[in-house]
C-alpha cells in the first residue's frame, strides 16, 4: 500500500488547513472556509495527473463506481459484460444501478480479453464494465474496436490502475466514464475516497449532482439550489480529500520507485525456469503497485504459496482464493442474497451463475501470485525478498535459475 507508506507532513498540513477552519463540507460556507477547497483541490490533482478534462471526487471508489454508471446512463435491466476477477464493488455497482451483470474471460492481462468480451455480447448488452486490475490495463485497442462495433458505453473501473495508462491515455478515459479508488490500500489514499473522471461535460455534471441529492451546486445558498436529477449522498469530507489531494501529488515518485523495483523483481525472478508474468499490454505505462507472478498451472501456484508461508515471505495475494477477488468464493453473489429485492430478482439473471464456465479465467487466477510494490522498502530488503522468493520458486517448480 504504496501511498500510506509516503504520509507525512504534507497530508498533516492539508487536514490541518481544513481542521482550523473546521469547515468540512465541500460545498459553501465560503466566509469561514479561509479559501480552502480541499475537494477541489483533490479533483485538479487528479485531472493534472491523468489529463483527464472533469474529475469528481466521491466518499470511496465503490461509490465512484456507482457514479461512473448512473452518469453514463446505465440502469435498470441493462446487461453490463463483467469479469470473475475484480474486487467485488465492481459487480455490486451494476446490480445496485439495476443493471445485469454478464461474466466474460479474463486473459493474461488479468482484464477482460476481447476474446472474452465478443463472447459475451448479446443483443441486450449495453455496456462493458472494465476493471484495469493489479496496477496494469487492459487491452485497449482490441477492446476499443468492439465498443465502437457494438456501439456499446464502456465504463472504466481503475479502482487498482489510478495512474496507469496505454499509449498515453490514462486509465478510465477510453470509455464515458471511468473511476479510481482511494481507499488505504492504493497507490494514493484519502483514507477512504473515490474520484470518477469524464471527458464528458454532461456525465460530469449528472455525478455531480447524482453524489449530492441531485444539487446542481449553482449560487451559494445550498437551500434554494435546484435539482435536475434524483441523487444520493455520496459526497467526501474535505478532511478526506485533503489527504487525496496531498498523496495524488506525490503518485508520480511513488510510481518511479514502484517500477524500478518491479523492473528488478521481473529481471532477477525472470531466470526461474518455468515463471513468468502477467502480460502488461503497455509496459511503459504500467503503476507498477504489483509483480504478478504466472506460475505453470495452479498445483504449482499453491505449492509455491505454501512454500512461502513456510518460508516467512509475506506481502503476496493468491487471489483464487482471497474471498473478495475472484468469483469462486462469491456464493452470496452467485445466488443473489439480497437485503431487499433488486431489479434482477424482478428480471431474472442473464445467466445461470452457479453453474458458469469460465475456464480461461479459472486457469489464469489459478496461476497467479500477485506482490505488493513498497515503495518504502530498503536496496537490501529488496534483494533479500527476491533471494528468498527465488528459492522458494525453484523449491517449487524443481529448478535452478539461469545466472
Ligand atoms: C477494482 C476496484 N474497484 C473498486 C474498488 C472499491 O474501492 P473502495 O474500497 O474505495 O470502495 C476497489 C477496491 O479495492 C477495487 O480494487
């Protein structure tokens, strides 16, 4: 969790900002606010960052996600192509909009594949949720075609890929709305925040009034606003997006570090006969918040695991069987356990989730070991964890690296 590891005096001295005000809301008060406009401020950091033209800053990347949806116009009885492998806030978002989830492959880029998505298209889809996993991105120009084929909205969950992009387009603005998370975990935290990117002026201003009960936020006097549509609260505090704005500032060192170390991790581990890596479909854009091991097959992937809790390595996930990563543990989902009914249990699944067959993705998660990048670590401490992942790989896979 690259961004926590850099929290300094920076972030203390932008809440603090916010605390002397005590002003924590992102909307009005201009009086007692001393000029401070931490959400704001948070949202160029981000558009600075990643070029794109409007940003939205939200309580978590989950209600981002929301967001990037509602704006794009998906809803009720719209059938949204997903993958098994994401955090689960991404298949929650669509069943929450109204919409129906359709599982499609996954490949090597631990994406959607296009293979996958053309699969998966029926006369009813709509749009294609597309989550940019583990730090890398998809396989934009493939997946690019089909959207333009199919005419259908792609939304871009890059929950895990703030900061990564293809050919010089950042992550989440391929398609009409895109999204990053915040939350403690990623390469930039507001302790918990989301922000949803546009370059669409129109999708901007439905999340900005979708987060806030449908304000449109024109004047200042927050009673007399009107509200061209129904909206929730999904707002961030100014406490939290000082800390955002404080860390999206300090993404592009953390990013530098996290390539270097990835780029030495790849080299030295490389030589095990018998390991690769995920494929990064533009490796110069990648955030590099993760190594992402291929082993063989999914036998050896579990030896390996046990090898290195035996062995004391930590700061790896086995997302086959992380509960929530990978459809497999998702018997809740699977069988739509609900607290209430949604527009799914009305319409029905568009399919049988318990008895799916998605063996590309089986065989891919099943394979995968994926690293944390610190950017905090020591020279020595990376090289000792890379000797000691090596032998536990050779162990594993009964070879000898290739000097
Ligand atoms: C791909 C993806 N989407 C959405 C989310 C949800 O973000 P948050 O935890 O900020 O709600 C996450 C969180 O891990 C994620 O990885």
């Amino acid at each position: 969790m690259p961004g926590i590891e850099l929290f300094g005096p920076e972030e203390k001295k932008e809440v603090q900002d916010v605390l002397d005000t005590s002003i924590f809301f992102r909307y009005n008060h201009d009086a007692q606010r001393n000029n401070h406009w931490k959400a704001r401020d948070f949202e160029s950091e981000v558009k600075k960052l990643t070029g794109a033209k409007y940003a939205h800053a939200v309580s978590s990347g989950s209600t981002a996600v929301a967001c990037a949806l509602a704006a794009a116009g998906i809803g009720a009885g719209d059938e949204v192509i997903v993958p098994p492998f994401t955090y689960i806030a991404s298949v929650e978002a669509v069943l929450f909009c109204g919409g129906l989830p359709v599982f499609a492959e996954i490949d090597e880029s631990l994406c959607l594949s296009p293979e996958g998505i053309r699969k998966a298209i029926t006369p009813k889809t709509k749009a294609i949720m597309l989550v940019h996993m583990c730090g890398q991105m998809a396989r934009m120009d493939e997946i690019m075609n089909i959207v333009r084929e199919h005419n259908l909205t792609l939304i871009e969950d890059a929950g895990q890929a703030f900061a990564a992009s293809y050919k010089g387009t950042y992550t989440g603005l391929f398609g009409k709305t895109g999204c990053y998370s915040f939350d403690f975990f990623k390469i930039a935290t507001a302790a918990e925040g989301g922000v949803m990117v546009t370059n669409d002026e129109q999708c901007y201003k439905n999340a900005d009034s979708y987060s806030d009960h449908g304000h449109d936020h024109i004047g200042n006097n927050r009673g007399m606003e009107n509200h061209p549509i129904i909206g929730f609260n999904y707002r961030i505090s100014e406490l939290h997006a000082a800390v955002g704005a404080a860390q999206t500032r300090k993404v592009p060192q953390i990013r530098e570090i996290n390539r270097k170390y990835k780029k030495r991790m790849m080299e030295q581990l490389g030589q095990v006969p018998g390991v690769s890596f995920a494929h990064i479909p533009d490796p110069a854009g990648d955030s590099a918040t993760f190594l992402n091991l291929l082993l063989p097959d999914t036998a050896t992937a579990k030896k390996t695991v046990d090898l290195f809790n035996q062995n004391g390595i930590g700061g790896f996930n086995y997302w086959f069987i992380n509960m929530y990563h990978f459809i497999n543990q998702w018997d809740h989902l699977k069988n739509l356990k609900t607290a209430a009914p949604l527009p799914i249990h009305l319409l029905g699944a568009p399919q049988d989730y318990n008895n799916l067959q998605l063996p590309k993705s089986q065989e891919v998660v099943g394979r995968l070991i994926s690293f944390g990048i610190r950017c905090s670590w020591k020279e020595e401490e990376l090289e000792q964890l890379i000797g000691k992942i090596k032998a536990s790989l050779e162990k594993a896979l009964g070879v000898h690296a290739h000097a």
